[in-house]
C-alpha cells in the first residue's frame, strides 16, 4: 500500500478502538503519499487536517473517521461479480465540522478494468469478451466499476480525481469523478425552479376554482354557456369522471384497446427491468447469467411495443378520416383545423413535462448516481426546450434531446403531418397511392441498411456504437416510418368494404396466424444466438436488424386485420375486442 487512496481504504478494516491500530506509523505513511500527490494548496491543507484527526483516535470531533467510514472498502461478494462500492452517501455529505471547518464532499469514480491481454483497443476488446465469454463460464473480465471517496469540501473535482489517479493500479483506468457536497444535494430553488412553482401554483389554483365550479353548477343543474364550458376543461371532477369512466361501447377498431394495453405493459416492464439491471447490486453474477439467457430477449427488444403503437396509430388516423369525411373536403382549412387539434392535445403536457424536468426534477432526488442522470437532461432541456415543444428534437442531434423519451411523440407527430398528403393521394388515386407508400417503406427500409453499414454493425455489441444507432436509426422518422405507414393501409383498407372484408380459407387464416406469431418470436429472440457466439455472426445480424421491425410490424398488422374481420377466433376476438379490462385501461 503505497498511496493514500489504497491505505484509506485499507484502515477501513479495523475498528477504530482496536487496540493494536498502529495510527502513527499510518500517520507517516499517508504524510509521505500526500506530498507526491498534485492537489491544490487547500485540498492538501484539509487533508493533513485530516490524518492529524484520524491520528487521534481519542478525539471529541470524529469526522476524520467519518470520512475514513465513508469511503469505498474492498467490495463483498466479489464471486457475485460485486465490482462496485459506492461507500456511504449520506454519511459523507453530512460530515460537518465546525471547529475545523470541514465538511464533506462524495466522489464517485468510474473505473474502467482491463485484463492483463488487452490491446490497445483494450475497450472494445474488453466489452466483446465480456459480452460474448462470460455465457461459456469463462468470465475473464467485468469492465465497469465504481468507488467512492470521501474528501474535505473544498477538495475540487480536479484533486479527487488526481488522488484517484495517484492510487491506480496497473489495467485499471478511471474515466470519470463526479463530486457532490451538501450544497449541491441540497441547493437552493433558482429563478427557474421559482417560476415553475408559481406556474404550477397557478394552474392548481385555477383547477380548484374550476372543480368547485363545475360541481355547484352540477348540484344546481344549470346549463353552462361559453365561458363554464371553457372553464370545466380545467374541472378535475368533470375531468376525473372522463378518465375513469369505463367505455359504453368498444371503439370502431376494437382489437386494438388490447394491443394498446399489452404493448403498453411490454414497455414498462422493459423501462423497469433495465432500470434495476443497471443498478450496483450484490447478485450480478445471477444478473450476468440472466442477461445471457435466451429469454432476456423480452426485455432487451421490448421496444417492438413501440412500432406497434405507431402500426396502432397510423391506423386508426387513416380509419377515423376514411369513415367520418368525404372524398373532397381536404381543404387548407381542414388542413389547418387538423394540426391544430393533434397540437394542442399534444402540447401543453408536453409543455409542463419541459418545465418540471427543466427546473424542478433535480431538486426530486439524490443519491451517488443522480448527477450523472440529471445532467444532460437538466441542461438539455433549458437549451432545447423550443424544439421539443416543435416536435422536430429527435432529427437535431440526439445526444442533446431534453425528456429523451418523448422521442415517440416527435416522430408520431411528423408523421401526422403527412397524413393529409397521404389522405389525397389515396382518395386520388388509390391503387397507384398503396403502391407508392410500399415503395416509401422499401426507401426506408434500404435507408436503415445503409445506416447500418455505415456503423459497421457493431450497434449492439460495442458500447461507443450504441450511440450511433439510436442517432441514425432508432429516433429517426425516415428509419422509423415503415410501420406507421403500414397502418395507413390497413386503416384504409379497412374502410373499402370491397377489399378490407374479404374472406379466406380457413387452412390459410390459420397458417397466416402461425406465420405472424412465429415471426413475432424470431423478432425478439432470433438474434441471441448470433449475439453470444464466440465469432460474429455478420450476415445473420445485418438481416435481423434491417428487418425485425418491419416484419413485426406486418406481423401485428395482420392481428389488428384478422380480428376486425372475424379471421382470429371468437376467443381471441372476445379478449382483444370486447374485454372490460382492456377496454379500461387503454
């Protein structure tokens, strides 16, 4: 142990009222270490400050072995693969010493650990082995890791990482420190924050007035004119009924409220587990097995539920024009009249999302990691707040989207913006329409190869390539279109009763139902195998990843068909179709 960071973390396996602690002969070790570390004047200052405390064992104020408490120890379970001790948070922001004016400050290293084979690529290297051996037990490296420290406050960012540095063993790498004191984890409101606690304010304000109007207005049965019928859009009781009432009748495409439902749970659960798999954990050996298990396919590729939602959306927006208007009414008013109301349904939520995440989310939380989430969404968000309230952030650069998540909303708006175009032309020229919208999913879909060419199609096994694909492919609407505009044809085929209703075999309803499900369990886990082989499977994955959205989105096109026109069955019909629970929750 030659360094103050090892020795920190070494002490901290004895007590401190043992009794055969050679305090002085650590007192002199840490002395000497300390000079050859390159920290500011001050960090230095409060550091021998602190090896003075933690000499005197017997001392009132112990905020030296507080700090010491604080400070990463040689993790447990490490057969688990436990890599990662993030020390004790709050304990270490807490420290406070009135006498010594210390406080604490919680830094939070990242380390990047190498094998001793590593090239100079070791990164790469590293991430492939760990991604592709460790299925055949061989576990030869964990390539992340996280340890804390706890320094004197007015330690900078800079002289944590320098004592980190200085501690650093051969094949380890720090690539990052992230520091917080008390006053960070516990700033004060800013301007911003001050101003979204009024707009809030306000607007509770404005629906409690609005509740209680709406309900004296209900006891006395008054018929509301103008200004009560703007009012209640603001009641949370007229507002509360709509949103729990269970729907009399079920929609005109009725099989889609179950789709909606089962997509929506997929993604949840997605969201969820992904969530508690990044997490620092004492099982992760029993999480590593689970990540290479066949069946984390229905977590890793959840995201289908999304062109489900888009296959859903395109045709119910195509549906719902086809049925209710005429074939000349598409009009600059109409036009106009449209994206208006797409918009304003849309947009004031939006608008108090951007608020709440730009101002006053940070102030939600804490904890080692929460700097590290809130960061670029905080600042992200009061610089690209315009164009997320403009729907057009997922074509900007990607790296820098505010609520990275409504993604889905950007696309499905633009697409929306299409819809009167597509409208004319299939009222124009029907046969010539379906045919050029085929063709713009061909465009699209040769696109999305191009992008993955381009990215050598290392987008799922390398970590620095992840970015790429969600900036080229994955929140782009020209690579996202294809099953959005697949449910423009459905949603016009079903409103043509000549070719929407026709009536097949049944021999060939039911190989069609077995293809389409089958496709559906090759989408999410025929790609496993090609993942976790020991070579990479080139051919295999650039067939996959052009086309698993496309033909699972044919795949629930034909479910949404086949229910609407009574080829599913009368139990399958009944649980998508006329189910109360589903019905519900959509």
């Amino acid at each position: 142990m030659n360094n103050i960071f090892v020795i920190l973390l070494a002490a901290s396996f004895f007590q401190i009222g043992c009794s055969h602690f050679e305090s002085r002969s650590l007192k002199e070790i840490l002395e000497y270490d300390l000079d050859k570390i390159g920290t500011s004047k001050d960090c230095k200052n409060s550091m021998k400050l602190f090896i003075k405390r933690l000499h005197s064992v017997r001392s009132e104020d112990n905020w030296a072995f507080k700090m010491l408490d604080a400070t990463s120890k040689l993790p447990q379970t490490l057969i688990s693969y436990n890599v990662d001790d993030l020390g004790n948070f709050q304990e270490c922001i807490e420290i406070e010493s009135r006498n010594d004016k210390i406080m604490g400050k919680y830094c939070l290293g990242d380390l990047i650990l190498k094998d001793k084979n590593a090239s100079i690529g070791f990164e790469k290297d590293l991430y492939l082995k760990y991604s592709i051996t460790h299925i055949e037990g061989q576990n030869r490296a964990i390539a992340h890791s996280r340890w804390a420290i706890c320094l004197p406050a007015n330690c900078t960012d800079e002289d944590a990482l320098q004592q980190i540095k200085y501690a650093q063993v051969p094949g380890i790498d720090v690539y990052s420190v992230t520091c917080q004191t008390y006053e960070d984890v516990y700033p004060k409101l800013s301007r911003g924050a001050v101003f979204a606690v009024y707009v809030f304010a306000i607007l509770g304000f404005i629906v409690i007035l609005a509740t209680l109007d709406d309900i004296y207005c209900n006891n006395q049965k008054q018929t509301k004119g103008c200004i009560q019928l703007v009012v209640t859009a603001f009641s949370a009781y007229t507002n509360g009924k709509k949103l729990f009432e269970l729907p009399k009748y079920p929609s005109e495409v009725s099989c889609v409220d179950g789709l909606k439902v089962l997509s929506m749970v997929w993604i949840v659960l997605l969201h969820a587990c992904k969530v508690l798999m990044e997490r620092p954990s004492y099982n992760h050996k029993e999480i590593t097995a689970m990540k290479n298990s066949i069946y984390i396919g229905i977590i890793d590729y959840g995201n289908l539920a999304c062109d489900t939602f888009f296959v859903i959306g395109g045709t119910l927006v195509t549906y719902i024009h086809f049925k209710k208007h005429k074939s000349d009414d598409i009009t600059v008013l109409w036009i106009l009249k449209h994206y208006f109301h797409r918009y304003i349904r849309l947009a004031p939520s939006l608008a108090g999302l951007v608020l709440f995440s730009a101002t006053l989310l940070k102030y939600t939380n804490s904890g080692p990691n929460w700097p590290e989430g809130m960061a670029d969404l905080l600042g992200h968000c009061e610089e690209n707040w315009w164009s997320t309230l403009l729907f057009i952030q997922n074509e900007l650069d990607h790296t820098k989207m505010c609520v990275m998540q409504t993604w889905y909303l950007h696309v499905d708006m633009q697409l929306y913006i299409f819809s009167p175009l597509i409208f004319w032309i299939l009222k124009k020229y029907e046969k010539k329409g379906i045919a050029i919208l085929l063709l713009t999913c061909a465009g699209s879909i040769v696109l999305c190869l191009f992008k993955l060419l381009q990215d050598d199609l290392l987008i799922i096994i390398e970590r620095s390539h992840r970015s790429h694909i969600n900036e080229n492919t994955y929140y782009k609407t020209e690579t996202r279109l294809v099953p959005w505009f697949m449910g423009t044809i459905l949603g016009y085929i079903l409103t043509r009763n000549n070719i929407g209703y026709i009536r097949l075999p049944k021999k060939i309803n039911i190989l069609l139902w077995i293809l389409s499900l089958t496709v559906m369990i090759i989408c999410v886990f025929g790609n496993h195998y090609s993942l976790k082989s020991p070579e990479y499977a080139r051919i295999q994955s650039i067939i996959y990843l052009t086309l698993f959205r496309p033909i699972f989105a044919l795949a629930v096109w034909w479910v949404i068909w086949a229910c609407q026109t009574n080829h599913g069955g009368k139990r399958i019909k009944n649980n998508l179709q006329k189910s109360l629970f589903f019905r519900y929750l959509q």
